[in-house]
C-alpha cells in the first residue's frame, strides 16, 4: 500500500484538531513549518516554501491563517505537491480560481477540508436522500450555537476583512453541509449577521435562506456568543464527538477573563462522531435528522434510528477521500470547485446582510 507523507503549514488550533487523523496508516506526517516555531517531535521546515520544495512530502495540509491559503497552495503545487487545504478555501473568488488553475496545471490533486460535510451521519444520510425512498429533499434546517466567539483567538480572527468572524469560519461547515444533502445548485442567498460585542468585533451570528434551483431551501442560523449551547439538542455530545459537562456553562468567557483563574478546558476522548449541530433533512415521506450515532428517520409510519459504527480514527473520511484522490485517481467530492462554490455562498451571506439585498450566484457547480 502506498503511504503519502504529508507536511504540514501551520501547527495552530486547525492542525490539532486535525491531527489524530493522520495516525491512519495510509499517510504518515513527515514534516511541518510554522513561523512560531512550536515544539514538533517531526522534521521541521523553516519556511512553506521549504516544506514545498523536500522531495520527502508528497501532500502539503494548509492550516495556515486564511489570507494565506492561496499563496500557499499555489506554492505547494508549484513543486508539484497534492493540496489539502483547510476551510474556509480562501477569502475571495479570484484567488480560489488561482489555486485551481495551479493545481490543473501542475496535475496535482486539490482537497478542501476538513468541514462537517465529511461526517460520516451526513454522508449516511446524504445516501438515504438519493436513495429516493423518502421523496425528494425539500428543505434543511440547521442551527448551531456555540462559544465560538469567546475561544482564545488572535487578533486576525476577529478581522472579517483578513477571514475572521463566524461567516468565514463556522458558514463553511453549515453550507458545505447543505450543500452535500442537496442535488441540485444554490441559486440564491438572503441573510443577516451579527455583530454585538465591541471587544469581539465581528460576525457572530448569522441567519441565512439559501434557494436551490429545484426549489428546495436550506436555513442555517448560527450564534457563537456564548449563551444557549445547542449541544443540549445533540445529547451533550460536542462538535469533536466528544461528551461535555454541561455544569461548564460559561467557562469560555471566564477562561479570557484575565480577573479570574481557570484551568485550560481539556476535551474528553472522542467516543461519536462529530456534528456540526442541529440539523434536519425535510423530505418528502420523511424527516432525516443526523445525529453523533446515527440518522434519526421520522417516516410517515414509523420513526428509527439508522445506526453507524462508532467512529475508530477522528476525521477519517478527509483520508479516505485524500487517499482516493491522490493514490487511487478518484475524483473528490470536496475539490477546488466545491471550496469555490462554498466560499461564494459565504461571501453571498455577508454581501446580503450588508446590502439588505438577495444574492445571485454564479459559480454553483451540481452537487457531485
């Protein structure tokens, strides 16, 4: 079996949690670069460029901050390098477009991930939609609120302009999600934002009706302030898979608040798989809810649980479908053109909640 060593750009929050992904044995992690030059039991590289360039790396992972994303790629697959590049793909059109022509011109394979779209509930359920057997998909409802706002985050993150905010960071899970449900393209997207914490001065939260052109429509609502945890809804299993206390309601704010003294919050072992929130599936004969264990089926008759097996690597399906594209020649889901349609959903929701307008969009491929 052919292994794929793979370097990583940037060991931030993005990288870690990523990470026990890449003890699967189809990949091996063979180097990393990082201007704040963390400690890494690994071959370190002083710079992307050199990470780029060893003959010892057959994929380069981007975790850098987003408003490097294109130039990295870009690097990477000029040395001929397979990409795999974290959400959001990039912070404008154009510069998407750039790493796709980069990665068609250098033969090398473009992967978008990791986003919650890669789960194995919605993929599961993805399959019981095409099914047929419940009808066809008129509707997705998904809703998340989080902390998300009041995690340790530096200071670009709550720069809208350099890719901060919920929009640019949490949007991508939400509509790469409803976009992995849908068979058919978004045609349109009305949305509103918020911004209500001057110490933390970006998007928030963000409400959104996409339109598909089949007529079907997804609503994704999102909140990072910190107040009702929606987790509540997934049987106090967090977004990792892992369980939470509910009695540490609060602990994001306390932990930034410099007047107190807290111990870091350490996650528990992922024991189910990891969500993205609430989140139902209307179809025609049924509602399908993904859920850490399974799909729930409310049918016209009946209501079940569709089981899957527990989760035995965190985020294997991203090294299913890196592998598949890089050593197998099968054509991934999540490639350029999908972070690109993606990216333009995001950017739809902030011109929108800016304009007060519906957004056209134009660069919506059909739902592989």
């Amino acid at each position: 079996m052919r292994k794929l060593r793979i370097g990583v750009a940037g060991l931030g929050r993005a990288f870690q949690v990523m990470a026990p992904a890449f003890a699967d044995p189809r990949v091996e992690l063979a180097g990393a670069s990082d201007p704040r030059k963390p400690s890494f039991a690994g071959r370190f590289f002083e710079s992307v460029e050199a990470l780029c360039r060893s003959p010892d790396i057959d994929v380069v992972y981007i975790a850098t901050p987003h408003q490097f994303h294109a130039e990295h790629a870009c690097l990477a697959a000029q040395h001929g390098k397979h990409v795999l590049v974290e959400k959001p793909m990039a912070l404008s059109l154009e510069e998407c477009r750039r790493m796709i022509d980069a990665a068609q011109k250098a033969g090398v394979q473009l992967v978008v991930g990791h986003s919650h779209s890669f789960d194995l509930p919605i993929a599961r359920t993805r399959e019981l939609i095409e099914s047929g057997k419940f009808g066809r998909l008129r509707m997705i409802t998904a809703l998340n609120f989080t902390d998300y706002l009041y995690r340790p985050r530096r200071p670009e993150e709550l720069d809208t302009a350099r890719g901060g905010g919920a929009v640019f960071n949490q949007a991508a899970h939400q509509v790469d999600v409803a976009r992995a449900l849908s068979l058919n393209r978004i045609s349109s997207v009305k949305a509103q934002t918020g911004s209500w914490d001057p110490a933390r001065p970006t998007e928030g939260a963000y409400a959104a009706l996409l339109a598909f052109e089949d007529g079907a429509f997804a609503s994704l609502t999102y909140s990072g302030y910190a107040h009702f945890d929606s987790d509540e809804l997934m049987g106090w299993v967090g977004e990792m898979g892992n369980r939470k206390d509910p009695a540490r309601y609060g602990s994001a704010r306390k932990t930034l608040d410099d007047r107190q003294k807290h111990a870091p919050r350490t996650l528990q072992p992922q024991t189910h798989h990891q969500h993205f929130g609430f989140l139902i599936a209307s179809c025609e004969r049924a509602d399908l809810r993904p859920l850490p264990d399974g799909v729930m089926i409310y049918g016209d008759e009946e209501k079940r649980l569709d089981p899957l097996p527990a989760p035995q690597v965190p985020r294997v399906e991203v090294i299913d479908e890196l592998y598949g594209a890089v050593a197998l020649g099968k054509k991934p889901l999540h490639d350029g053109e999908w972070g690109m349609a993606t990216l333009e959903v995001c950017l739809a929701i902030l011109e929108s909640a800016k304009n007060g307008k519906e957004i056209p969009l134009r660069h919506q491929p059909k739902s592989a």
